[in-house]
C-alpha cells in the first residue's frame, strides 16, 4: 500500500511539475512558436508558402480520398448486410473496374507530383545568391561565415543568451520570456528580399539548421558540405533549433534570424567590421593581468560556461576547471593546445575560429577565477606559438 502511495504521489509531483512548466509557456513569439499552434509556421519566404500550399493541398486530397473509401465501404456493409437477406452477388473481375482504379489513383499521383517536384526543385535551385553563409554547427552553437556578398569575411560564434541557461537550470521559469531558450548573444543578420545561401557542415557530430518560417531545413554533416537557400520577404525575427539530436546539450542550440531592411544591413555589416578590426589585436602586445580578466571572462561567459559551468564545476562528463591540474599548471602549453585543437573526440570543440588575445584571455581568466588563483597570465604570442603546431 505504501508503496502504491509513493507511486501516486510521484506521479502528481511530475503532473505538478508540467502542468505548472506548461503555465508559464503561453505566450507567442512572432517569427517563432506559437501557443497551440496546430499549422506549420506562419511562412516568410514564397518556398515556405509553396511548401504549405502542398501540405494543405495533399491533406485535402488524402481526406478526401478516406472518405470516399470508407464511404462506399461502410455503406456496402450496411446496405448489403446479412441481415437483411442480401444475397451475395456471384460474379469475376471486371475489366472496367479494373481500369478504372489502376488509372484515377494514377491520375490523381502525377497531379499531387507535379507541384510538389516543381517545389522541390526550386528548394535546390541555389544558384544566382546574393548572399552566402557558411553555417557551421558545434556542440552546441552555431558558426557564421559570411562567404560571398555584402558582409563578406565577417565571421562570429552564436550562442544560447547566457541568462536563459541559468534560468533553465535554475528550474525557475516563473518569469520565463517569450523568446525562453531561444534568446542568441549573436544572431544571423540578413538583408530582406535577398537570395541568401546557406552552406551547413558541422565540427563534432550532426547537426541540422532548420528555420521553420523560412521553409528551410538542412543537415549539417562533419567532413560534408551541403547547401539550402531562402529569401525573405519581411522584416522582423525568425527563430529555429537545431533538428537533430546532437548530444545532451541539444536543446540548447537555438537559431536566431534578423531580417532588416537593406539600409540598416549595410550599416550593420558597417559596424560589425569594426568591431572586428578592434579585435585583430597585435598578437606581441603584452597584457597585464587586470586588463585581460575582465576580457577573458566576457569570452568564457560566451563560449564555455554553457558547458564548463559559470562557477567551472563541469557536469557529467564535461570536466571541472575549478581545481584543475591542467589549469593551475606553470606549463600552459597542454590547456592552450586543447583550446586550439579541442579533446575528447569532439567532446571538447576546437576554438581556433576564436582571436589570439580572446584565447589567452580566457585561459588567464580560468587560471585566476573561483579558487585557481595562480597569478598566471597567457599571453597571446604564446598563443599564436602553438597555432601551426
């Protein structure tokens, strides 16, 4: 009995819990999901339009089909029953009937056929962009590359926005955003009305950039490279996820499109070549100890906390860097080289794709934060001395 008890009360605490996560989930975010949201995304793009236009054409016609079937099926059963002294008519195939059905269903395919190859082919038509982006995915971010167009050579790591993680794990979702889990520090501009192809591959394990209002969906494979397109049609912001379970941290790798007008992606493009250019800091500078933390703790709440913890503790598999016998050590040539070329089989990504001066920042900061307090300091020749090796 007390057993039963222990049960049922374990089941109302897991009711208890979803009913009360579900509570707070109840707001709509425009260019994301919406509350009992029971069509596809509300399109952007003429593919997405296209592709609805399908899904609701071949559920029209499949319905239709069900009721006719089952129509003349359920009536022949209750006309024509035993009950009623029906006899059983005694007679072969016929040739007609034959025909008839082998032709209309055949008929009734190459129509449905037809738009949906004409929409298909379009998705893979991604010749004549204006734009290109290399879309690369980590565990668990995403990579932008802006190949050819307006922007080209810009390049930057998009994350889960720092504060939605500690909200999740916190378990406390009480003021939960719209956007919950789906907030970026860095999301992918685009201009809108413009041919914007995307390349996917991936660093670790599969990944897939899916944006649900774009009609989009794209694997990203290691060692593959495969390409999608879209082209919006309007501003605002469109959101998606990665589609494709890549770990525990699955959940965590949201997608964040800002579509702008032409004007203000010039003048972004503008601002965020700057920014990189006040990036490319001389590798020989020499840092003191004050002016890197802060910098290093920038770049590790942005690119390491998801996994390492914000107080460095790791969980699970993912190890500890408060307390570490590679952290706190005089030879930093082991932690900068797991930096630069990852560990673990993937577990740990490559962050080479990072600057000099952001790597040894954030290793300094490991080396100083929570209770390592070494007094060490990385600096970025050290840095750019392991890079070739």
């Amino acid at each position: 009995m007390k057993s039963i008890s222990n049960k049922l009360a374990s089941l109302l605490l897991m009711a208890g819990a979803w009913v009360g996560t579900a509570a707070y989930a109840v707001q709509d975010l425009p260019g994301g999901p919406a509350v009992n949201q029971l069509n596809l995304a509300p399109p952007v793009t003429r593919i997405a339009e296209e592709q609805q236009f399908l899904h609701w054409m071949m559920l029209i016609i499949c319905t239709v089909i069900f009721i006719a079937v089952f129509a003349v099926m359920f009536y022949s059963i209750w006309k024509h029953r035993k009950s009623r002294g029906v006899k059983p008519a005694n007679f072969h195939e016929s040739v007609t009937v034959e025909v008839i059905w082998t032709i209309v269903p055949f008929i009734i395919v190459i129509l449905m056929a037809l738009p949906a190859t004409k929409v298909l082919v379009a998705q893979k038509d991604t010749t004549n962009a204006d734009l290109t982006i290399k879309v690369t995915g980590y565990q668990w971010k995403w990579g932008y590359d802006y190949i050819t167009g307006e922007g080209q050579g810009l390049a930057y790591i998009s994350t889960l926005d720092s504060s939605h993680r500690r909200m999740s794990d916190s378990g406390n979702v009480s003021n939960a955003p719209a956007d919950y889990l789906l907030k970026v520090d860095n999301p992918l501009v685009v201009p809108v009305g413009k041919k914007v192809r995307v390349i996917t591959t991936a660093n670790d394990v599969i990944h897939s950039f899916m944006v649900p209002a774009f009609g989009i969906k794209q694997d990203a494979i290691p060692g593959f490279v495969r390409d999608t397109w879209f082209r919006a049609d309007k501003v605002g912001d469109y959101y998606g996820q990665c589609a494709e379970l890549c770990g525990k941290e699955h959940a965590y790798m949201p997608i964040h499109v800002k579509v702008v007008s032409a004007a203000d992606y010039t003048q972004w493009v503008a601002g965020e070549k700057k920014k990189a250019a006040a990036k490319l800091d001389d590798p020989s500078k020499v840092w003191t100890l004050q002016d890197i933390l802060p910098r290093g703790e920038k770049v590790y709440a942005a690119n390491c906390a998801a996994c390492h913890q914000a107080n460095g503790k790791g969980a699970g598999p993912i190890k500890p860097l408060d307390g570490s016998a590679i952290v706190k050590s005089d030879d930093h040539t082991q932690q900068i080289h797991i930096v630069l070329k990852g560990a673990a089989n993937g577990a740990m990504p490559s962050w080479a794709q990072l600057s000099d001066t952001d790597l040894a920042a954030v290793v300094s900061y490991t080396k100083n934060a929570w209770s390592n307090k070494t007094g060490q300091i990385v600096q970025p020749s050290e840095i750019l001395a392991q890079r070739g090796k």
